[in-house]
C-alpha cells in the first residue's frame, strides 16, 4: 500500500482533449454538454477524498441523461487510452509509481489503470485522473465492481491514503522444514481503529499474505549459501547480525516492504539463527 503525487493534469485536461480526439460528432457532442458535470463530480471527489468519505459519492447510471455509462466507456476505452492526444496523460498516471511496482501489493509491475470507484457504478468519474489508479493486473482483475459502503470497506487510495505513517506489516517465522513466514497486519498504537481496520480489510482482499510469503520463500533459498557461509566460522549472533544489517537496509528502503518484515522476523527468530535456515 504505497502513496502516490496526486495527478498532475485534471478532468478538464482530459475532457477537452478527449473531446477534440473523437470523431463522432454526435459523441463529442455530448461530452461536451456534460463536460461541467463530470468537472463537478471531480470536484466533488476531492473533497470527500480527503477525508476518505468517497463511500458516500451517489452512484450514476449515465450522465444528465445525456451521455449513457455504455458511451463513457466508450470513451475511456477507444479514445483516453487510445488516441494521440490523451495517450500521454494515461502514460503518465501508470508510470507514476517508483519502479513501476503497483501501489497496491507493492509487489507486482503495473500494466493497467484501475477505477477506484467502478466504471459500471460511477460513469461521471470513468475519465476523472484523481479515480485512475495504477495498477498490476492481478489487483485490478481481483476487486469486483464494488461499491463500498463504509469507511471501513474502503480500500486502499495511493492519492488520499498514507499507510507509511508506521510499520503496519509483520512477520512470524514457521518453524518448519523448510521454514517460512507468515504475514499480518499489526495495528500500530496510534491509528484510529477504521484506518486499521482499512489497512487489515486490504490486505486480506488482495490476499497479500499469500504473495509476500511466496515472495518471502524464494528469498529464503537465495540468502541458504551466505549463511551457511557465515555459520561455518561463526556464531547464532554472526548470523542474527547478518540478517539485522538486511532489516534495516529494507526497512531504510521501505518501511512496510515484505522484506522489511522477514528480516526482522528472521532475526528475532533464536530457531532460525540457530541452525532454522539449515532446515
Ligand atoms: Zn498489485
């Protein structure tokens, strides 16, 4: 779960170039009458983002009566993405990430743009930037066309959320043959209850747990030789400090990072610095 800068153009930087892209004139025509609707809606958007209230924006099923959710689709999918004139902007939205690592699992590439409120519920908002959130395609292909209805059913938002305000993700060591972590969310003392309960909803959706112990398990074959390497001339503690030195190298990386929570956990770990990562 990874913030984001905000989008650096707006609704009417997207509107007007879409509007001068589309050669239907019967399509560019209505976009431009609802063109102050969509710019509304925006605005709108802000506002309740800031405080992370974007449950409470009122779905709509077409614009003004003017422009079906069919059409807006339309839109977004042949011209925003597509034409000469808006590909630059879309660029820009999916390459916002450092790395291209997709804001939320922070694990995986980004490839496409994810309506944060769904396109089938919120047509007003299909081409509004600050609702266009990179994403890889797993995340993008695992949340369904939901609309939340709480604070707490709110994923997480890279543009409005700061989920990097304290370490949240933790690790315990399965001691095991061979051994393996398993990932949770640990609340941090001075959140508000619906942030944590946010940050664990999140989680469990995109079913990071699973990843990060896969990802965390192929880590754990690549570092066997160094410590075999350190074990043979040394002691528990040479191993301990081995694995503290990487923690704090991952945590200066990124605070909430999988990598972060396994060396922490291996290193805290007696059975693992013990000969555990022999098993
Ligand atoms: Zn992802």
């Amino acid at each position: 779960m990874r913030s984001l800068p905000k989008p650096a153009f707006n609704a009417a930087d997207v509107l007007n170039a879409c509007i001068a892209s589309i050669r239907d004139a019967s399509l560019s025509g209505k976009l431009t009458v609802v063109a102050n609707n969509v710019v509304l809606s925006e605005t709108d958007y802000l506002m309740r983002g800031v405080g992370m209230t974007l449950y409470t924006v009122a779905p709509s099923d077409g614009i003004a009566g003017v422009l079906t959710t069919a059409e807006m689709r339309r839109v977004y999918a042949a011209t925003f993405v597509k034409s000469v004139r808006t590909r630059s902007m879309y660029d820009a939205l999916k390459a916002a990430p450092r790395n291209d690592v997709c804001p939320l699992c922070a694990q995986r590439t980004v490839s496409t743009l994810d309506h944060y409120l769904p396109q089938t519920i919120h047509a007003n908002l299909i081409i509004v930037p600050i609702n266009l959130v990179p994403a890889c395609a797993e995340c993008n292909k695992g949340k369904l066309d939901h609309q939340p209805n709480s604070e707490v059913e709110q994923g997480f938002h890279p543009y409005f959320d700061n989920f990097d305000d304290a370490q949240w993700l933790s690790a315990e060591v399965i001691e095991g043959a061979p051994a393996a972590l398993r990932f949770s969310v640990s609340a941090p003392p001075g959140w508000p209850p619906a942030k944590s309960a946010r940050a664990e909803a999140h989680f469990k959706s995109f079913r990071l747990g699973e990843l990060y112990s896969s990802h965390s398990g192929v880590e754990l074959n690549n570092i066997r030789f160094s410590l075999e390497r350190i074990s043979h001339k040394g002691t528990a503690d040479d191993i301990r400090a081995f694995l503290a030195d990487r923690a704090e190298s991952a945590r200066r990386a990124y605070l909430n990072s999988w990598q972060t929570a396994t060396y922490q956990a291996l290193a805290l770990s007696d059975w693992f610095c013990e000969g555990g990562f022999l098993t």
